[in-house]
C-alpha cells in the first residue's frame, strides 16, 4: 500500500483533529494521542441499529468524537490511515465498529496498542493494522508498505486466518481436516494456573479426536471447545449473515448450548425516553430484532425476552443464572460476557465472525493470556463493595497503562481468590468479573469459593459443583500476584470518560447530580437493589433528581418485589422498568437529559454512551441511592 490519501491523526487535542478535517495535511507523530478510543466513539449505538454493512456504517464512523467530527466527514476527507494512541479499540465487542473504518475508506490502523476483541475483529475482518511506528514514517516517505508483510509478523494461528482468507474458510477448511492446529499438540506438562487449566482442558486437536492439551502458556494460541454461545439484537443479523454466506445451511454445532437474548431494544420506546432518541433508534432497532427472531426460528435456537418461551433479563445475567458452569469455555457477542466468570468460567466476549465460526465449529479461537492473581482479605467493614474495589483495581497504572504487555498481540486475564471473597454472594462477585473489560483485560475468573457453590446449589440444585471447579496448581505462576486487604480500598468512582479514571470517593469534592441510574449487567442484581433500597428507605430524593431502576433479570425482578424493595424506589418516585438491558447504551430510561450530570452503577461512562452528552460518574448501589438523597456525590455514611 502507498500513501495516496491522507494521514487522520487522533490527537488530545481536539482543535488538531479539527484542523485535519478542515483540509490541513498535518505531521503530528510527536502529537500525544488519543488514549482508548473506544468503539461507542468509532460508531455509536444508535449508529449500530441502522445494520452491519461498510455502506450503512461508514458515513457514521467516529461521528461526535471530542465534539469535532462530523457525520461521513472521514470519508469525505479522504483519510486512508489513522493514527490513534494506547488501548485503542477499548469497549464493545460490536464487529461493525471495525466495518465503520473499512466503509470510511480506512485501510489501516496504526495505534500503540489494540484491546483484544478490537484486535481480533481486525484480523477476522481483514482490516491491517499494526503498533509500530515505523510503518507510519515509511508510509510518509513514500514507501510502499507490504500489508501481507504485515499479517506475516503476526502469531501463528492469526497468520494461518489470513493464510486461509479469513477466519470462517479457515474453519470450514478445518472441519473438512484440510488444515491441521496451527500449535503444538504436545507440549510438556507443567504447573498452571486455573484458567490455562481450562484452556488446555478444551484444546483442540484435531478432526474426531478427544479435546485436551497437556499444557498451554501465555502468547500460545489455540482453538478451545465452546461451550455456551449467545447472541443479542445489535449482533445476531451479522452474525446469521455471515454464517449463510460462507457456510449456508449446514448445522450449528450443538444448538442446545446457544441461545439468543431480546434484551438491548426492549426499553427504546419506554414512556421516559426523550422522543428524539425513539425517532433515531426504534424502528432500525425493531427490524434488527425482527432479525433475530426470524434467525431463532429457522435454526431452532432458544429465544429470551419479554413475551418470549424464555425468561426475560439482561444477557449475562440470564447466563450466570442458567447456563455458565465452572471450567467450560463461554462467550457471547457482548463485551461483559466476563461477567460469567463469576462462576468459575472462562468467559469472554467475541466479534460477529468468531461467533459464526463457533457455531459452525463448536470452538473459539483464544490466545492465552497472561494471568495476574489477586488475592483478596480483610473485612468490608460492611461498606467497601466489589465495585470498589474494580474499579481501584483497573485504575491502577499496572492496568490502565498496561504494563503486563510485552508485545502487540498480548492480552491478560485476572484470577481473583482469597478469604474476602466469601464476604460477597455471587451477585456481588458478578461486578468484579464483569468490569474486567473495562480495565483492557479479557476477563477475569473467580477461584473456587464457597459462595459460588451455595449459588448453583440454590438456582440449579445439587451436582457436585465444588468438584466441577478448576484449582489453580499451587505452583502455577502469574504474570504478577497481588494482594489486596480490603481495609485499604476506599470508596471509589470513576470519573466521567473512562472506567479507568478512578477517584476515591472522598476526594471529589462538590459533584451536583441530577439524574441516577440503578440498572445493568453490572448493577441491576437482587444485591445492588437491596443495598440501595436500604439506603433510600424512609427517605426522599433530592429536589430535581431523578432515578430510574432496572431490575436484570425475572427471578431479581420477582425476589425484589417480594422482599419490599422496589416498594421502596417507588415511594421515593423512582422509574422501575421492566427487567431487561438498555440504559447503559442510551437504549431505555436514565438517558440524560439537557446539563444533568449522572451517577450510574452501570460499567461503562464513554462520552455520549448513555445515549446523550452529559458526565456520567460510576459507582456502586449505595453511593447511588445515598446521591439521589443529597443530590451530589456522597458517602453512603453522611445518611442519617
């Protein structure tokens, strides 16, 4: 590839991106760059509901990003690289954010580092990038760069994809035992570590053999046995188009292990969402839905949601409650499928194509990660909460700035143990795997404890579940074992932008709040309820505020209106939807509203992710509730 368009830096800078777009050829390699673009910026999700293709796509591509872009000025620009920082593709796992650079005329992209399911989505979909500079400054002198040189620099089984013309020949080739596993199907034992336990458990090697490799290490990428698969209405249509078109009617691999979930649409046309969200998002959002439902039938495949055959709820919740078990391998086309690792699954989240290849083949393909152990003790003080302490862990520079990378391709994985967890239920444990994500990690695992026995005894009733967990060796190792007393973990937020903007509560001074939001995979459980009902109990709202409430499930929905909770929230005149996802994408009630700031036990605080410009603080139930009391940032303990 020679450089005959144009070069689009994203800078910090705002007015140095807007320069660009006005026509000005500008160097800036030394210019500090955007840290996490993230996807919600790369394509919104009201962009997302208009369908998956580069036409439909590429005219929205970073549209509003730092408030200078505007709609198909990419394109119209004619930019053929762009330049961003560190992280770059942090957030969803949506597939069409990639489909966006291609429509936009993109034909690579050149970062400091890439987030893994970004990263992923990029090989599968064929679109080059790469993290070194030098490609940039001999694309500028006028080199002609060797993009097929570029996928050769890769790890084995990335290059065999590209070797094979994409990921789903690559599996039908596979199937049909024309190619063999890409890595050693034979290496030596050795000690490991509870998730490579699992990895190797379900390593493929080969056509009609047994699953099962004697070991994995970090940087080996292989194909595992998927076990449960599931999919949303933002991500089924791609996913059913691409597999109809590169394998037609031939059969899922184990149905019964997939399921569909009506969950991210449902809440669009609530009576409180403003009008000119429901006139941009309802009807693309119904005829993706229609999609998949229409898919549900043809292939046979089971179907959650309001009015369906199947319980209503937000997808990883429904998951945790029915279908993950401890030592599979799981993933959904959602970025917070980490949430399944709460029970002691290695659960991850996967672009559009993997998902069509793992049900064709019954694998996914995973590079292993490297594995940080956290180690957690000390009592709660019945205050400090899992969100607290997430999200003091991926703030931590060690995360944020990624120090555990060594290489471009690299990803990492937390394994969370340790005599404090038995102070949390599951509900509560669900919150720190689910934000793995958000610190750039690819999950995060809980080691065998007893609270997730007592949960899959009560929801699935007996069957041995404390012999089904994988243990970690005891003289595995880790990329890095820390010990975290949870004494010196305060009560924490993340500032609006990033979930990685950590701030100790107490150091935020005077933050007004005008709309709250209790809700979400991440903060919709019976738990987060309760805990912020007991603060609100007996209690108003502060003049101006308002607070939705979304239960994440039925069975929280029901436990929740049997025990007075949410008798609570509406005495205080709270918006209680039905259980299912949305708020967090700007798809249901808690969108704000015209200079609200927000405080949201949600994961994610992306500009404009909630569906509206506007700050959006993260923190847990309580601080939650007790900031609709005072109608600013407080500490639950300034309650009287």
């Amino acid at each position: 590839m020679k450089l005959e368009g144009r070069v689009l830096f994203l800078t910090e800078d705002a007015a140095l991106i807007q320069r660009q777009l006005a026509g000005e050829s500008l160097d800036l390699r030394d210019a500090p760059k955007q840290f996490a673009v993230n996807t919600d910026a790369m394509i919104s999700g009201q962009a997302c509901t208009l369908g998956y293709t580069g036409e439909i796509l590429g005219p929205h591509f970073l549209n509003n990003f730092k408030d200078v872009v505007a709609e198909d000025s990419i394109r119209r620009g004619g930019f053929q690289v762009v330049v961003g920082g560190a992280a770059y593709g942090s957030g969803s796992s949506r597939e069409v954010a990639v489909v966006a650079h291609q429509g936009a005329g993109i034909q690579l992209v050149i970062a400091e580092s890439f987030q893994r399911i970004f990263q992923e989505n990029m090989v599968y979909s064929g679109l080059p990038f790469s993290a070194d500079p030098e490609v940039l400054d001999r694309l500028l002198a006028g080199e002609d760069v060797d993009l097929d040189a570029l996928a050769k620099e890769l790890p084995p089984f990335f290059r065999s994809v590209a070797e094979s013309g994409g990921l789903l020949p690559y599996g039908q080739a596979l199937l049909d035992g024309e190619i063999l596993p890409s890595y050693d199907l034979d290496p030596p034992p050795r000690a490991m570590n509870a998730v490579e336990k699992v990895i190797a458990a379900r390593g493929f090697r080969g056509a009609g053999q047994s699953f099962g490799l004697p070991s994995v290490q970090p940087g080996d990428q292989v194909l595992c046995e998927a076990g449960f698969r599931g999919m949303h209405e933002y991500t089924t249509g791609m996913v059913v188009d691409l597999y109809k078109k590169e394998f037609g009617n031939m059969p899922i691999q184990r149905p019964e292990l997939v399921a569909c979930f009506e969950d991210h649409f449902v809440l669009i046309d609530h009576e409180t969402v403003p009008e000119s969200v429901k006139s941009k998002r309802l009807a693309p959002a119904r005829r993706l839905a229609e999609e998949m439902v229409e898919a549900c039938e043809a292939m046979g495949l089971r179907l959650h949601g309001p009015d369906r055959s199947l319980p209503a709820g937000v997808c990883h919740r429904l998951v945790v409650e029915d279908y993950a078990e401890p030592g599979t391998v799981l993933c959904l086309t959602d970025s917070h499928s980490p949430t399944a690792g709460v029970l002691n699954t290695f659960a991850f989240g996967v672009g559009s194509t993997a998902m069509a290849f793992a049900l064709r083949t019954g694998m996914i393909p995973v590079t292993v990660p490297k594995v940080v152990r956290v180690l957690v003790s000390g009592p709660t003080g019945g205050l400090v909460s899992p969100k607290d302490l997430i999200l003091h862990l991926i703030g931590d520079p060690y995360f944020k700035e990624e120090q555990w990378r060594e290489s471009a391709t690299d990803t990492c994985v937390i394994q969370v143990g340790g005599p404090g967890l038995d102070q949390w239920n599951v509900d509560e444990l669900s919150v720190i795997t689910n934000m793995t994500v958000e610190g750039g990690l690819m999950t995060g695992m809980i080691e065998p404890c007893q609270p997730i026995v007592d949960f899959l005894e009560q929801r699935r009733g007996s069957g041995d579940w404390a012999a089904k967990m994988i243990y970690p060796d005891d003289d595995a190792t880790y990329a890095r074992v820390i010990e975290i007393d949870l004494k010196d973990v305060p009560l924490t937020v993340a500032s609006p932008g990033d979930s990685r903007y950590r701030k100790p509560l107490s150091d935020c001074g005077q933050v007004d709040i005008h709309n709250v939001v209790i809700a979400s995979c991440t903060g919709g459980s019976y738990a987060d309820l309760k805990a912020a009902a007991e603060v609100l109990e007996g209690r108003h709202l502060a003049p101006g505020v308002r607070l939705t409430v979304t239960p994440s499930s039925e069975s929280v929905a029901e436990a929740a209106e049997r025990d007075g909770y949410l008798d609570i929230f509406r005495s205080v005149g709270a918006v209680i939807s039905e259980p299912v996802c949305g708020s967090c994408i700007g798809n249901g009630p808690g969108i704000p509203l015209d200079g609200e700031v927000t405080a949201s036990t949600t994961n994610r605080n992306f500009d404009r992710r909630m569906g509206a410009p506007g700050p959006v603080w993260l923190v847990s139930p309580a601080v939650a509730a007790a900031s609709a009391i005072r109608g600013s940032l407080t500490d639950p303990r300034e309650i009287h």
